[in-house]
C-alpha cells in the first residue's frame, strides 16, 4: 500500500512557465516532508523541505506547500528552465518513530520545452 | 569533493555470488542510510545505521541481506547468493550527528547492481 502518491508520472511545461508538482500522502503522523531532484544515472539531490508547523517555504524558484488536512504537498518551480528536467521525487519522514528514515513517491518526470 | 560517495558505480555479478556495497558519508556525517531503487520505482528505505550500531534495519529483506558501518572504514551493503530480482540501483545518503528529526538526507551517486 502506498503511503506517498505522486499520481503525474510526467509533466512538460513550457519554458519560462509554472511547473507545478504534487504529492499526497496517506499517514497524518507524518511530519517533514522533502523534495528531491534526480538526474538519470545520478543519486536524488535534495532540493527544498518543509515542516509540518508551516504550510510554505520558498528557496529561489522553488516553492513547497503543506496543506495537512488535504495530506498534500505541492512543489512550485517558477520561471521553469530547461535544466530542471529531471525526475521529481517527494520524500516524508515522522519524527516519531526514531529512525528518519524517508518514504519516496515513485516520482513524476518533467520535461521544460525550450 | 565533500559528498557521498560510492563505490563501485557499477557491479555485475552472477546468481549465487555476493555483492559489496560500499559508502563513506559525507565529511562530518555519523548517520547512514541505504535505499534500493527498483526500476520505474521510488527509493525504498532498507537500513539506518550509526557508527557500529544498526539503528533500523525494517526495511532489509530477512534473509541474505546485511549492513555495516565499522568505527573506522566505510559503510557495507553485503548481499550474498545474489538473484535476479537483487538488481538494482543502491542509494546511500548520510546525515549529520545533530540528532534531530529535521535532518536533510544526501546521497550517493548510487551502485547499479546487475545479477546475470
């Protein structure tokens, strides 16, 4: 059963446009949240995070939003370029259980056309 | 290069042998995680490990699978007997010793393992 959904597994948007990216998760427990960036035949690189006690942040291009009693995240990249091109990975964790592990989506692919 | 890193990028092994997994974390980093990535799949979490200690081992298959990570040397991912399904691309990512829940994850490049 999967805790972490990520039901766009691609996306293209045009350059200079809002890339938009979502994530729900199914647990209420859980309480950081992570976005990470993968380029093919390279590990995840993270890219922005967030905490339950806020429902946003911002680092540059990158927006996260947290609605917690929807239990979805959204990742906004604005203006999108074509280097973001990637796989798009959420990532959640609780702090409860203490181990961090990460639970991942499967990921959703975006493509910025030039 | 301060990063995660892994070695061998690439590893082929036939079924039936073992595989090593190696990983040292980042500089300043006591926390170990491996992940294994199965294709069209996320990253799904199998060990959490400390300096000489397993603090998570949920998600490691029961059998033929272990981890270390020594006082000294890098961390290992042991399979041994490999199979077919073992293939895969093998994350580690570290985190600092702060011990907070909030802690930010890097990883590794990965080691793609291919069982013939």
């Amino acid at each position: 059963d999967q805790q972490v959904k990520q039901n766009s597994p691609s996306l293209s948007v045009q350059e200079g446009r809002i890339s938009i990216l979502n994530c729900d998760y199914t647990n209420s427990m859980f309480d950081y949240f992570l976005w990470y960036k993968k380029y093919p035949a390279e590990g995840p690189t993270f890219l922005i995070s967030i905490s339950s006690i806020k429902d946003k942040n911002e680092d540059g291009r990158f927006t996260v939003f947290l609605n917690k009693s929807a239990k979805h995240l959204s990742l906004h990249i604005v203006p999108s370029q074509p280097g973001d091109s990637a796989v798009y990975f959420c990532a959640v964790s609780y702090s409860g259980a203490g181990s961090y592990q990460l639970t991942f989506g499967k990921g959703t692919k975006l493509s910025v056309i030039p | 290069n301060a990063g995660v890193m892994q070695n061998p990028r690439h590893l082929v092994r036939r079924r039936g042998q073992e595989a090593r997994l190696r990983c040292s974390p980042m500089k300043g980093h006591s926390h170990v995680y491996w992940y294994r990535q199965l294709p069209e799949e996320g990253l799904k979490f199998m060990v959490y490990l400390q300096k000489e200690n397993i603090i998570d081992e949920s998600g490691m298959p029961k059998e033929r699978f272990s981890a270390e990570f020594p006082k000294e040397g890098p961390s290992i991912l042991r399979i041994q007997q490999v199979v077919r399904g073992d293939s895969a691309a093998y994350f580690c990512a570290s985190s600092p010793a702060s011990g907070l829940a909030e802690e930010t994850q890097y990883f590794g490049p990965g080691t793609r393992l291919l069982v013939l």
